[in-house]
C-alpha cells in the first residue's frame, strides 16, 4: 500500500459522492406503490418539520421519535419548524384514529418526496407512524451526507392483522425485551403484539384478585399491573395492538399450583418444568372455576383495553376428563359426548364471560367447535387448509402455521407462506375472514439474551408477506432487503447481530475469538423437532441454563443465503466468473485459517468441545472447496473417486452435532457435484 | 493444515484438560487475604448449596441469583441441597444486617475452598453477597468442566464508602440502564450508586406534590417514583446504597422553570441545553424556598431510605445574588459578607430540613463552610488536599478528584489516585474520616447506548482501590485481572464490548466492518478538556446525537496497555524475543491490511468521513512498526533520517482528529526512539 494509491481511492470516494447517489430500495416491508423521480432532498442543518393539520399528543410524541432516529442516523439535529417558516418535511393527518385501535384501523399513508420538500399524508396517526417507518428507511447516504430519494409512494397494508406472539411463560422475558421487541415490531409495520402469558411453565401476569396466580405459579418472574399498562401503552404509541392470550382450559398448570380447586385433578400441583403437553386441565363442570374466571377476565379487561382476548383453547388431551367420575357424570347428565364436546360447552361458558366484560374471543384452532358465534377469530397452528374450512362456516381467522420462529426455518421459508396463497378456492367474501397472521416465538429454547436472534431478522420477512402485496416475493431481493433491515432494527436497540458475538465471548472466556466467529457463521441450531426430540431425551426442563453453543448461534444467517447465491453464480459459468472464483476462494480460505487456534479455543470450553467436530469438518469443506473451484475454474476434472469422497464428507458435516447444523452443506453440495 | 496436525492439537488439548488446571486468579477487586492450596473442587451435575444458619429473603434471593449465574456459566444446574444432604457448597450467615444499609455494615466474608467442599461465612446477608461475587469469579475451566481452587479467603474492604455517581441529568438513563449498571456495581463489590438526579439540563424524578418539576424540566425523560423505589429495592438486593442528589442552589435551573418564585432572576426560564456553569440560582433569602425544599425533600425522603442526601452545593457562581438588589438587601441586614456566606446561610436551613426529615447532609467541596455539622460529608472533586483539610476540621469525606470517568483517563490512571495516598500526614483519626470514594459518569457526552463502554470497566480498577489492600497496586496485573472482569461484566448484560462494534455497524451500514474495526481498536476519545472546549466552540447541546466515531470508540480500550507491555517486553532485548517480535509484527501487518477497503467504508459515511486522515497514518505506523522491528531484531541501524521522519509523523498521529486520539502513538514513539 503506497500513499498516492490511498490519497487517490479517497480522491475517487470523494468525487463519486459529489454525484447524486443512486437510490438503493432497503425498503421492508414494500410498499403497495412506489414511483421513483429524479433528483434528491438533502437532510442538512435547518431541515425541520411540522404538521398542517390535525395533531394531538400521539402524533406528537411520533413525530419526535422518529426525528430523533433521523437525527441520530444523520447526525443533523431536526426540529420543529417554527411558526410561519417552511418546514422539509409537512404531516397531514386527518384525525387521531379509533381511541382503542380495532382491526379497522386505517393505516393507510402517502409519501412524496421531492428535491423541495416532503410531505406525509395519513388519515390518522397509525398511518402517520407507518409513514414515519418507510422515511426512516428510505434515507439515503454518501459521503457528503444523508438524503432522501424523490419517490412517490402510496401504501396500505394486503392484510390488517399483522401479529408476533411471544411466549413469555417457558422462559420470562423482561419488559425492556418486550419494548425492544415492540420497536422492532414499529419498524416493519406489524401491529399486533400477541401476549402468551401463562402456561404450564409460569404465570406471567399479576392478578390483585388472585395474587397465589403468580405467588405459587411463577417463581416470582412476572409482569406487575403496572408493567403491564406500560406495556400497552408503549405499543399503542406505536400503533400496535396487545392481545394477551391466557390459555385454558388445559396448558393451564401454573393457575392450579395456587388455586388446586379450578383443577380437574386433585393436587397438589407443582409447576411445570418440562416442556410438551400435559394432563392438567381446569375443571369446566363446576360454577366456582367460572366464577373465578369471571373475576379474572374482569380484572383483566381493565388493564388490556384490546377487543379482544385470546383463551388460548389448544392441546387439551382430555385425559384428566376421562378419568374422573364426577366430570364424567356431568357430561352424561349434560348430554356431551366425548371431551371435545366438554370444551365445547367449557367454551360457551367463556363466551359469556368474555362478552360480560366487552371482549371479544380468539382462540387456537381447537375453539372452533359447534355453536360459537362468528366473531370468534381462529388463530391456526393447523394451516391454511384448517383457515379455509373457518372462513367457509363464516369465521375469521389468522395464519401462524408456518411463521413458528422456534421451528429454525429460513425467513425465505416463512416468506413463501402465504395467509391467502395463490390459487386457493375461497370466494372474495370467505378471503375476506382472513384477516392476516402471527409470527410465534414458542420459549422452550429462548432466553433474554437470545430472543432477539431468533426472533430478528426473520420476522420481517413475514412482515412483508403480511403488509406487502402478494406480487412482492423475490426471495433474493428479500434477503438483501433483510440484512439492510436488521442493521436498522439493531441500531434500534436489538441484539440480534452483536449478542453472537458477546455468547462467544462468554463460552470461550475471551475477547480474542475470531477464529470461533468463522466457524459460528456457518452454523446455525438444528431445526424444533430434532431439538424436541433430544431434549425429551435428556429431559431438559426450564431450569437449565440456554447457554451452549446452540443457543448463541442465529438461525439463517447471512451464510446460507449469501453462500448459495454465490455458488448459484459461479456455477452458471464457473471459467468466466472471476470475481466470484475470488470471493469463493477467500471464504474457503477463511474456513481453513487458524484451525489449530480454533481448536485450542474449542477444546478450553466445555460447552465448545461438544462442537469440536465442526472445526475439523470446516477446515475439509474449505479444502474441499477450494479444489473444486480449482477443477472448476481450469476446466480440469477431478481425480477418480474425488467428487464420491468429498460428497460423503458433506453427509457426515450434515449430521446435526450438539444441536447445531452447518449452513452451507447443500451448496457446497451444488458446487462439488458440479465437478466433473 | 493436514488432518493429523489437527487431531494432534485437539489430542493435546484433550490430554492437557485432564490434569488439574493451574489456578488462574483473576479476582477483582484482590481479597484482603487470599491462600492457595493443593486440589480442585469440581463443579458438576449434583453440586448443592444450603444454609446452615440464619437466612431470609434477601439471603435466599442472592443466593439463588448466583446459582443461576453459577449455572449459566458452567451449564451445571445448581440447586438447594434437600434436607440433611450434603451440599457442596454450605453458606453460614449469622443475620440480616442493618435495615437500612449504613456506612458501617459489615460487609466482610470468608470463603474456603477444598476439594471435599466449599464453605462461605458472612456476619450479614451484604458480606454473603461480597462473598459470593468473588466465589464466581474464582471459577476455573478445562475442556473437562469447571472447578473452584483450593483457596482460604478472608475479606473485608479497605473503604466502607465505594461509590459510582451517574448523572442523569444532562444525558437520561433509562431503567434498565440502572439496573445493569448496578449488577455491574454488586460484582465489583461497590457499595454506594450516587444518583445525580437534578442540574441544569433536566428534572428526572417525579414530584407528585410539585409536578411541575418534571413536567416543564425534563421534556418527559425523567424517573416515575415507582421506578425508582424498584431501583432502591434492586439496589439493596445487591447490598448497594442508593444515595440521590437534589443539586441546589446552582445547577438548579431545571427546578425553575415550572416554579420561577424559587429563583433568584426574573423568568421565565427554560431548560438549559448547553453544558458548563450557568447563573441560575435558588433564592435563599425567601422562606417560601425553604416551605418549597422541605415539602420536597420529605416526598423524597419516602423514596430514598438512606441516611445520606445528597444536596449538590457545587459551581454557584454567585452572579445572581450579586445582581439582584433584594438579595443583595438581605446579605447586608443578616450581616453575610459575599456569595459564600450567603450559601452557608442557606446550608444551614437546608440542614435543619434534611434534620427534620431524618437525613445527613452530602455535598460538594463547596458546602464546608463555618457552622456545618461534623456529620456532614464532603465530596471532593478538588482532591486529596481539600479533603484532607476537611478531615482535619473534624469533616467526614469521600474522594471524587481522579476518578472522573467523563475525563477518559486511563483505568491506571485512575488506579494510582488513592483516597489515603501513602506518605499522607494524617493521624488515624484523620484518615478514619475519609470514607472512601466515588467514581463520577458526568453526563455531557453519554448516552444510553455508550454509557457501559464509559463506565466499565475502567470502574472495576477504581472498585479494586477502594476495596483491596493498599499494597495491590501492580498495573500489568491490574489490567490482566481487567480484561477478564470485562467478559464476566458482558456476560452480565453490560454492553462495554459489543457496543462498538454495533455502532460502527450503525455508522458504516453494513455487517462488514472488519477493516474499520482494526482501525476503532486503536482509537479512543479524546480526553475531557479537549471535547469541551471544542464543544464550547461548536455550540454543542444536549439535543445533538452521540453518534459520531468517538461516541462508540472506548476509552482505554485493551491496545493501549497491552500493546505498551509488548512493546516494552520487546525492547528488553530485540534481536532475542522472537515470540514479541512475531506478535508486533502481526499487529502492524493488520494496520496496512485491508486499507482500500477501509477508505471506501469510511468516505461513504458523513460520520466517519471526518475521521479519514486516521485511516492513512494507520497505515503509517503499521509501516514505519515493520520497518522498525526490521532494524531492531537484525541489528541494522536505519538510514539516516528515518527515525526523525518517523517522530515526525508520529507528532502529527498524536493530534486529536474529530475528537479522537490513537491509543498506540507513545508506545510506537518509545519503539521508533530504541532504532539506531
């Protein structure tokens, strides 16, 4: 490196950025329409803001978050333009929206940026926040500064219940977790926050009225009231609904460990450590456990102002049903067969208690049994078959088979899932009872620290399924929009990229772990049911710790997508793509470097050494590639038997080891069988 | 890399765990005495702990806090002995300790360890909490498990006053924030979190009976007083005083501007944005002041349980008084001669408040003045004379001068300043009433996302000062013991590491920053005096962003000392320590690494863009680092001249550039200097 080259590549940065930059489209999820013009509108010193129309103290507090994020992303202080004086930026909000948001909500908006000015058109402040969140993602930089392309923008969202649920019962989660969560939720347009509060595993939420709820059923991990009210009000001022789901009649142990009566069974009840489904169930026959269940949806709807109220309804295995006498007698007396029909029944009794208090139900797909009314949402973990079969008897419903996050699927994955895929029979009014779905981040393996790996980024890519139109599905042009989308949501506060990183550190008791990293990109955790599987094995319970190698490794990493794009390229000319024979070459490199001090650093951890057969299989997979680039880019063929013995290397590095998985072995598979 | 040479490393390693691991003492702070015996006490499936004493709540939480810290560490879960088995672990507490923590609670402990088991032994609940924080750092690890040393220790603190003070005025801290910060505080075994809660720029704890205080002077950043109990009560779990500052009568602009009558100017007033010292001042002649002050202070009193409350009493410059005729009326009917008089004057009817409410009286060097109580306590930003004066005047003091963490000094630097410096001239009864002292985080250039990389873990050198003897005093080992207290802070929740790499992701726009971080690990802020002054000169406020370079860079980041000692090794013996010179010529190969790159990211962002000379002498020094290596290790003088052009170019790297400074220059300076 010599000096006139550095002064000249500064030279040429320089000039480049003098150039009006190109505008790069990072927006996610897509807007409905968007008409790119020429030129560009400058965020400099002096840009200010203000609105022309209706404005109360939500919008307010809006528009000052999301000034400071531009702020604190350009460095340009934003203020409020004074009286008189032109603004950058104008807000025109017709009015302030529903005063407890419904599924009607309007969140429609208009943006139009010209070289003048900007201007932000919404008809109430929910559609002014998610204008808000497509500016912040359109700016623009260079090295000169920061700017906004001049785009005319049009959007509404394809489906209005855009839902993350969050299992805060298997593991707890702080609120400063739910809050960070709620950020992130803002930023792509979701607008459903879909509270799991109790299960088996701990009762989450406090109930003056029933304080043994969470004294006996929580070990004293659980939301205040008071936390609680925050919580929905920090997602209503970000235009996001709270729904709490309280599941019953079964996953119901923690409601028992204090209240044994409500049980079908006779206690005492301990709670739940393992994870699965279990016998206890409340007891639907008796008045006292709708009597307790009236107080505490009462108390309840005091502090969640949401329509409605999810009652969970899943997964009751009815053997505690079967096997009492008493329960028994009622159902003959009372004329129901069987046990579903009991839920059935249990199911009305809810209703009318829900209805008392001004709620509406959701449920899982087991609620939907004979006689309930149409306004009950279905929420399915079945799939689309069982949503359509819903939407025909006349109820509405939302999609979440296919956006388990704790499945370890890609977000390309959940990006094909659609709530109303192509092709699918419903009438227009029968699609209309689709209303959209939720994302779920079931907590058997999630802690405080890695919630947000598993969580971020992929939810945004179901975010997009769910605003964007059915059109927007390039799962390439996804991925590059996601990884520029996770840089914003990290700059939010999420930990998503750097708690990798801090893991490692922990696990190797170092800072100096670069060589782990190499490795650490490449992998990713097994797949739910292989994790279900050896845990059930092991009986796991919820008392150990989630910090193994696994646990700090983000499923689908830039690695798999990026790697298999790469090999896609090369392997459409492999002798006339050069730069990306170099790039493949210094990854495979990379894979090959300091192996001896990533073993060294693997075997001084217990909690690494599991995973030692990695490192070695890295190393052959580098060299391996690095062969076959060789033969590929020459146009030499292999030696006899070579491509047999690196593809049988390849299914042995395909082996999932302690819970991990590489995520490169399919496309070194393309690359080695492209070997002559 | 062959496949036998690896399975050879991993073999090795493998053998080498199986032998008792050396016992690697990474305590910090030092114990009072420590003894190192023969043999290990495993940790591993079955490892229990119980009482075998007095415990109540507060034992029985921190003992489960650090079991499950304990677990997440070593992946072993660690549970309560059931009755009459034996636990490996047996903690003996003789009772509670004070109700309120005091300056006298006895915090000592002892802890021994030997391979049939461990036993810790603590008059009260807060020395059990110190002993448990050296008990997880004492773990040792293998590629087998984890292990405690055979070990007697015996322990106390040299200072019972070991604080940190945050201000949260001039920059907010969120809850959060707090709490870690505290967890951070209990693990070095600090003892008192000083809570600067009022200055100029910002009101940040709610007054239900004057709401006016945060709902005009604080913009809605501020503490609700359920938020704060939480964070006493949080505090008090981890054995740590909470001691608030109302800061009056300067620094108390934020106070008036929803109350002007407590002002010595005509307002109205508005919330200062700028950093220094400002003319607002309380008006102390008004008896509706005190009527204000004691209705205050007794809400607050509610809050805060401790005995000590702190009143500020710094920086008035007195302007006010000087300038208004009836307060220049009353200093001359009550026959006070100046400004300073005047403050005593009110000093003393603060004192008969805080008297009434319970409280004793903690302020500034400024509030000695004639008359003052002997319980009150100085805190001296001016240093250990001042101090000493105090204590000679029969004052209690604690030490500030040297531990502001706001000046980006070094942790050595800090280390060396001693509350009680050897040779000091006082008698026993003297030196008794200096206390200890307290790390101060000033807020200018702060915020939530940087402040862990500001306070940690420089922190725990200062924490180490006023808990271990006077004789641990060694720099190397200091910093050794430092970067390992690090990751153990990281794994806490602290941010100090991950936080740059996040902000240079944030700054950079992309995941690929490696060529930038090679350049931010040798870059740090420039000190104090020198972002002020430039801060004065650009009008800085406290609504501009923290979002530049120097805002992620850490301060005394591992490549100062580290690369110091390195070098220092080095040059005992050039041409015979080829280990040192490999290392050094690593780091300087990796500074002329990757340089096209790092220009690129660096022109393409206006924030670093500024930083860009950097990047070049980088460059340089890694060049002139390998030059000089040569000339050392072979022996061979260098042309002539070289060295002073080298000197030269080094002056130039040693300049500050957007605020910030290499932290290698002196290091390669005494490098350059040795070539002949």
């Amino acid at each position: 490196m010599t000096l006139p080259t550095l002064a000249g590549t500064l030279m040429s940065g320089t000039v480049a950025a003098q150039t009006s930059p190109a505008f790069v489209n990072t927006l996610m999820p897509e807007p409905a329409h968007l008409t790119e013009g020429a030129g560009w509108l400058p965020i400099r010193p002096g840009f200010a803001v203000a609105t022309d129309k209706f404005h109360d103290q939500r919008l307010d507090h809006t528009i000052a978050r999301a000034m400071q994020q531009l702020t604190q992303q350009t460095g340009v202080v934003i203020r409020e333009a004074p009286a008189g004086s032109k603004a950058a930026l104008i807000i025109s909000v017709d009015g302030p929206g529903e005063p407890v948001q419904g599924v009607d909500e309007n969140e429609s908006y208009s943006l139009d940026v010209t070289p003048q000015g900007a201007h932000l058109h919404a008809a109430t402040d929910v559609g002014a926040m998610r204008g808000f969140a497509t500016l912040l993602q359109l700016v623009q930089v260079s090295g000169q500064g920061y700017y906004l392309p001049t785009v005319s923008i049009q959007d509404a969202p394809r489906f209005p219940w855009r839902g993350l649920m969050i299992d805060c019962s298997r593991h707890f989660e702080p609120v400063n977790v739910i809050k960070r969560t709620l950020d992130g939720m803002a930023a792509v347009k979701m607008n459903v926050f879909h509270w799991h509060l109790t299960d088996d595993q701990g009762f989450r939420i406090e109930s003056k009225v029933f304080p043994l709820l969470t004294q006996d059923g929580s070990n004293g991990l659980f939301y205040k009231q008071e936390q609680a009210r925050e919580v929905v009000a920090y997602a209503r001022a970000r235009g996001i609904r709270v729904v709490p789901e309280f599941d019953i009649p079964g996953h119901a142990t923690s409601w028992i460990v204090g209240y044994p009566d409500l049980a079908s069974a006779k206690g005492p009840f301990t709670i739940e450590r393992h994870f699965g489904v279990f016998n206890p169930v409340l007891d639907p026959t008796r008045e006292s456990t709708y009597q307790f269940l009236d107080q505490f949806i009462g108390e309840m709807a005091t502090i969640f102002p949401d329509a409605y109220m999810h009652i969970g309804g899943d997964e009751n295995n009815g053997v505690e049903w079967a096997h009492n006498p008493r329960i028994q007698a009622f159902m003959r007396e009372h004329g129901l067969k069987g046990t579903a029909a009991l839920q059935a029944y249990f199911n009305q009794q809810l209703l009318r208690i829900l209805d008392k208090h001004g709620k509406k139900m959701i449920g899982w797909d087991e609620i939907m049994t004979p006689g309930l009314p149409k306004d009950v949402v279905v929420q399915s973990w079945r799939g689309f078959d069982s949503l359509a079969t819903g939407t025909r008897e006349g109820y509405t419903g939302i999609l979440s088979a296919g956006y388990y996050l704790d499945h370890m699927d890609s977000a390309a994955d959940h990006y094909r899932v659609d709530p109303l895929p192509a092709g699918n029979k419903l009438t227009p009014a029968q699609a209309a009872r689709i209303l959209g779905g939720e994302a779920c981040m079931w907590g058997e393996y999630v802690d405080a620290k890695n919630i947000d790996s598993r969580v971020w980024p992929r939810t945004a890519a179901i975010a997009e399924r769910l605003w964007s139109p059915q059109s927007v599905n390039n799962i390439d042009d996804m991925y590059r929009r996601l990884w520029a989308e996770s840089l914003r949501l990290e700059a939010l506060g999420l930990t998503q990229i750097s708690q990798e990183n801090a893991s490692l550190r922990a696990l190797a008791g170092t800072d100096q772990i670069a060589p782990l990293q190499t490795l650490a990109t490449v992998l990713e955790p097994v797949n739910f049911a292989t994790r279900a599987e050896w845990s059930d094995a092991h009986h796991v319970t919820t008392l150990m710790p989630l910090d193994r190698l696994v646990d700090a490794l983000a499923p689908d990493p830039p690695s798999r997508h990026d790697f298999e794009e790469l090999v896609s390229t090369y392997l459409q000319n492999p002798v006339a793509h050069p730069e990306q024979q170099a790039a493949l070459e210094a990854i495979f490199r990379s894979w090959t470097a300091d192996q001896p001090e990533r073993v060294l650093l693997m075997a001084e951890s217990p909690q690494l050494a599991e995973t030692l057969p990695r490192a070695r299989q890295l190393t052959e997979m580098g060299t391996m590639g690095l062969e076959a680039v060789g033969f590929l880019s020459s146009g030499v063929p292999a030696p006899p038997a070579w491509k047999a013995a690196k593809l049988a290397i390849l299914d042995e590095a395909d082996q999932p080891i302690a819970l991990t998985r590489f995520t490169v072995v399919q496309a070194m598979r393309n690359l080695i069988n492209e070997v002559k």
